[in-house]
C-alpha cells in the first residue's frame, strides 16, 4: 500500500495496461499473450498471417480491440469529468450527470430510435450523435436557468439541472410507452448498454474526450483554489465565474460524448475520484488525471464481466457498475454526513 500511495502514476498505468490486455484477451475464444504478440508483430512489420491467425486477427482487431478502447474512453471521460465536478461543487457527492447530461442524451437517443434509420453510416451513428445533441441542448438550457446577471452560483446550477434533468427523464419515459418497436432496445441502451463496434465510434468521440479531459487536467490548479470558497478564490485573483464555465463546457462535452456512444453507465464519476483522494490525496492537478486513468481501468473490469459472468448472454455495464456503486455511495452518504475532510 505504501508503494502505491507513494507511485500514483505507475501503479495507475500498470494497472490500465494489464486490464486492457485482460479485456481483449478474455471472451468466447480465448487469445493467449503469444497469440496476441504475433497479431500485434504481424501488423507492425506488414508480415502475411498464416490461417489459423487470421480469425483471431479479425476478433482482436476488428471486434474486442475497438471495444476496449471505446470502454477506456468512456471510463476516463466519466471519471475525469465527475472529479472536476465534485471540485467545482466542493461536493464528493457530485457526479457528471449533475446538471442534465444524462437525461438529456437519453432523451436524445430515444427520440431517434423511434425512427427507422437506413442501414449505413450515417444511419447508425444517427443514435448517438442525436445523444450529444440532446446532452448539449439540455445543459445549454440549465446553464441559461442558472445564469444571474454574469454570474453561475453553483445551487442554481445544481437545482436547474435537477429540474431539467426530470423533466427531459419524463419525456424520453412518454416517449418509450408511445413506441412500439424500439423499447428493448432503447432499455438496454439507458442502462448502459450500448454496443459500438468498430473502430468508428472511437475516432467519433476521440476529439471530444481528448479535448474535455486535457481542458480539465490544466484546469486542476483552478480547481485548487476554488476549495478556498468564491469569494476567497476572487480575493486571490481568479476569475471565478470564467474557470466555472469553462469546466462545465468541458465536462459536460466530454461527459456527453462518452454517453452518446456507450449508453447511460452510472456511479463511475462518482467512485474513482474520491477513491482516487482517499488515496492519493485532494490536489486537483493530481486527482483530475489520476481519475482519468483509473477510470478507464474501473469500465475496462466492468465491460470485462459484463461480457463474461452470464455467457454467452451480457450484462449491461451500467447494471455492473450501478450493483458495486449504489452501496459505495451509500457509505459515502454517511461519512459525509459524520464528517467528511478534504
């Protein structure tokens, strides 16, 4: 324990590598490491596959490959974005579905799966990019609730995003009873579970997680001083109502692009950071990238088991991670309530 509290980064990183390795080596067909090091040499050095590789070629890098680093994605995006949150809203309780981003995607994505979309590139991306669209307009329409003059005070943000976020929950519900055809699958997708395959959904949500988390990790140090309170940080010459604007429009963009393409996965943004500060301590700059990388490990698990505790059948990781969250955030909820010490 002593050489983990005292190497974050190696610990963390070593950590993420053996679970990716895990993830996309456990499934129906097993891949052994000298498989997957002949897959991996084979197309590094250009080299023809013989016949027996050549099926568990397209399984690593067509199928489980994509999949994991979707996963990665998702984890850093959710534990990155819930970190920045609990920092602006000095709340361990608060999580990146504070503000409306959930509902709104889930929104978003139920609406277009209520329409018979063709079967090609733009019709299966439809769902998805119709998700980070409804996340977007719903937390454009709590930031306009919230805004008071020139200023976001934090318990507007958080009670126009409660309001929202019930109101938009109740329309993605009238809209599934109107359904007819689409309720299974819109289910399993608010549940986490949405599949994307290929390596198509990884290069869509790239740009957007990998622009959030960087805005967030050089965020860490105004994140720091805003534990001091607002008109504390003001005093010491930050810009208060700027650096909380900007970490929402990152989280929120980062948080939305992991939801669109992985579905609704719960309790991620909410464990890995304060287990990450419990830990390593509160330092922002350190608690943010921590997150991200552990967070991508925590979802690379849970996709792991998802796929294979009740096999050949899978379990939605939303389900997972909301089964180990839900009591963690239970214990959490009395040691806040006893005393909770940044």
């Amino acid at each position: 324990m002593k050489w983990i509290a005292a190497h974050p980064y190696g610990f963390s990183l070593a950590l993420l590598a053996v679970l990716l390795a895990a993830s996309v080596a456990v499934g129906s067909v097993f891949i052994s490491p000298t498989v997957m090091g002949a897959l991996f040499q084979a197309r590094l050095g250009g080299q023809p596959l013989t016949a027996a590789l050549q099926p568990m070629d397209t399984i690593l890098f067509t199928l489980r490959l994509p999949r994991a680093v979707l996963a990665l994605l998702t984890g850093a995006a959710l534990a990155g974005s819930g970190a920045a949150y609990q920092g602006l809203f000095r709340n361990p309780l608060a999580d990146p579905y504070l503000i409306g981003v959930a509902s709104g995607a889930g929104l978003g994505a139920v609406a277009a799966m209520s329409v018979r979309w063709p079967y090609t590139f733009w019709g299966l991306m439809v769902i998805p990019l119709a998700a980070f669209a409804g996340a977007l307009v719903t937390v454009a329409v709590v930031l306009f609730l919230a805004k008071v003059q020139n200023s976001l005070p934090a318990s507007n943000l958080i009670l126009a995003g409660v309001a929202v976020s019930s109101f938009a929950t109740a329309l993605t519900s009238f809209w599934m009873l109107r359904s007819t055809g689409e309720v299974r699958r819109a289910l399993v997708w608010l549940m986490g579970g949405a599949t994307q395959s290929g390596w198509q959904p990884v290069a869509a949500v790239l740009p957007y997680i990998g622009v959030g988390l960087t805005a967030l990790v050089l965020l860490g140090h105004s994140l720091n001083v805003m534990q001091f309170g607002d008109e504390q940080a003001r005093q010491l010459g930050l810009r208060v109502e700027r650096v909380r604007a900007l970490v929402i429009a990152a989280a929120s963009m980062t948080t939305a692009a992991a939801v669109a393409f992985a579905g609704i996965i719960g309790f991620v943004g909410l464990i890995v950071p304060h287990v990450v500060r419990l830990v390593w301590g509160g330092d922002y700059r350190r608690v943010i990238p921590l997150a991200v990388i552990n967070g991508a490990s925590l979802l690379l698990m849970a996709d792991m088991l998802a796929r294979t505790v009740i096999a050949p059948q899978e379990i939605p990781v939303g389900i997972l991670t909301a089964m180990a969250g839900a009591p963690f955030f239970l214990w959490l909820l009395r040691r806040s309530r006893q005393q909770f010490s940044w």
